[in-house]
C-alpha cells in the first residue's frame, strides 16, 4: 500500500468550497421553510430496481439473536415519505447513500445526496425550485426543458415512445452497440443505452437541461401522465455531461407501487439477480395515505464538481473509496 493513501483526496481548500455549498443549501431551504431531517442508512429493505444493487449486512443483538439483514440505502426515499404520510411537511435532507457499482470518474460506492419533497407540487413546480438552487450555486442560466421523447428524436431520429424492440436493436447496433443489442430483450435498457451514450452528451452544455416525461416503464415510482399513459411525471436534469438529479411526480397508490415492485422482482429472478424485500412499511405507508407531492435525488458531490471545476469524484471528497 502506497504511504501517501492516509491523506486525503480533495484538497483542503476544494473541502472548504464544499462547506460553503452546503451552507448556502441549507440556507436555501430555511428560507423556504422546508424541514431537514435524518432517517436510517440501514433498513430491513432496500429498493427492487433491477438497475440498482445495495450493500447487505448482518446486524445481531438484543431481540435479533437470529440475526437480521439490513441494506445499506441506496437514497433516502422510502423512509422520507413514510414521514411525509405522516404530516411532515415540506421535508429535505443531505445524506450518505450507498450503492454497490463500479467506482469512477463520477461514481464512488459511498455519496452525499440530497433529496427533498414538496407537498402541493408537481414536477414541473419542482423543476422551478431546482433551477433556482443552481442559480444560486453554479451562477448557471435558467435552465432549458425538453420532454424524453423530443430529446431522443433530435439526436437519433426515432421516436422512443413507439419503437418497436427490433428497431431499438438495429438502431443501438448501427450506433456501435452490437455486442449489447444482439441478444438484449428489454425495451428499457436499450433505451437507457442509447440515451445514456448519445443523447445525453449532447444536451445541458451550455446551461443546465431538465428532460421530463420519461417512458412510464422507466419510473417505478412515479405517477402516470393523465395526457398520455406511455409517459410519467419523472425529470433527469443534466449539465456538462453530468446527470445531476432525478425527480418524480410521486406515486401516491400503495396497490400499484407494491406491484411494481413485485414485478422487478419477477424480472430480478427471471434474470439471475438477486431478489430485494419489498419495502412493507412504506406500502403501509402510501396505504395510510401519502400527500400528493413531488420529491428529487441530487448528487452533492457531482454539484460540487461543477461548483469547484474538478474533473472527478475524489477530487470534492475527503476520502474516495481506495482512500477509505
């Protein structure tokens, strides 16, 4: 082991900048009356998404001699919106997440999000109140909107809405991707596919981008759009090559989010992926009766790269995974 991997890696000045943007984002929401709270890392349940794989331990003690398994969360979500079934409030809180994936440019297992939620809104209110945030810390444009479909016809020139799976293959093999498209099955990951590695380079260069409307089947936990079925109230935004948020018009129906996750699990199992406790407490939850609202995840550290100029992860963190 090298000896220099006891010191940090961001430069203590970069950590500096980092205090400043979370005071000025706590500021943000005290100004606004939105309440910070803190919920468990470690839950008895994680989230089903196929795209998505979590840390699992083995807690034993008083009560548990047996032992129990709990996940690492990958956000804060479920346990923000049993508090929000149970009257909070506009809520937000700053947190470690934890999800088991590759380490990188912009990827480090262990991350600081933030995730809140805004009774009353709708995603496009949302939106507004996201755009006024990276104002305030990017000293960014007001940001541009386009809705998933028109993004992916601009720069591919098919409509994603109505492709068939054949079309989606022999598009994602034409774009280089024979070697993923050939065999794939499932219209979601070709479209993840194609819009991860060629439409989104393309959008949010020069000022921030939300693209809304994502296909339904993409937002397990968002509500349908009433206009159009194919499509639901979820929001990625975008800025110089960096997915920054992802935000939902919340699913409030407790019968049709516990399907969902019982329908990843099929999938899950189908697919050799190791299948995840569905999370009772938070059907329980939307069952008692979850506010209509709407809640988004937005990478800190990946803020914080932008904010300072850096060019990685471990250049905004104190410690990245090889330095833990």
């Amino acid at each position: 082991m090298s000896a220099d991997l006891w010191e940090q890696s961001a430069q203590v000045a970069t950590l500096q900048q980092r205090a400043e943007i979370l005071r000025a984002i706590r500021e943000f929401f005290y100004q606004r009356n939105v309440m910070e709270v803190e919920t468990p890392s470690l839950s008895a349940a994680s989230v089903t998404d196929i795209h998505l794989a979590s840390f699992k331990t083995h807690f034993v003690g008083p009560g548990h001699a047996a032992g129990l398994d709990l996940y690492l969360q990958t956000s804060p979500e479920f346990a923000m919106k049993r508090l929000l079934a149970a009257n909070s409030g506009a809520i937000y809180q700053i947190c470690k997440a934890f999800r088991n994936e590759e380490a990188g440019k912009h990827h480090n297992p262990e991350f600081t999000m933030l995730e809140w939620y805004r009774p009353g809104f709708d995603e496009f209110a949302l939106m507004d109140e996201i755009d006024e945030l990276m104002q305030l810390v990017l000293g960014v444009m007001p940001a541009e909107r386009l809705t998933y479909q028109r993004a992916f016809e601009q720069v591919l020139g098919l409509d994603p809405l109505t492709a068939s799976l054949y079309q989606l293959q022999q598009l994602a093999i034409e774009q280089g991707f024979a070697d993923i498209a050939a065999d794939e099955t499932h219209r979601d990951t070709l479209l993840q596919l194609l819009f991860c590695m060629k439409v989104e380079p393309t959008i949010g260069q020069d000022r921030p981008c939300f693209v809304y409307h994502f296909p339904a089947s993409q937002a397990a936990l968002a509500s349908i759009c009433e206009h159009d079925e194919r499509v639901a109230g979820r929001f990625e935004l975008y800025y110089q090559n960096m997915e920054l948020a992802n935000g939902f018009n919340e699913l409030t129906d407790a019968q049709e989010q516990a399907k969902r996750f019982m329908d990843d699990n099929v999938y899950r199992k189908a697919n050799n992926l190791p299948e995840v406790p569905i999370d009772s407490r938070l059907i329980k939850a939307l069952e008692h009766g979850l506010p209509q609202c709407a809640g988004v995840a937005l990478g800190i550290d990946r803020l914080v790269m932008l904010a300072t100029q850096k060019q990685t992860i471990k250049e905004v963190i104190a410690f990245d995974v090889d330095r833990a």
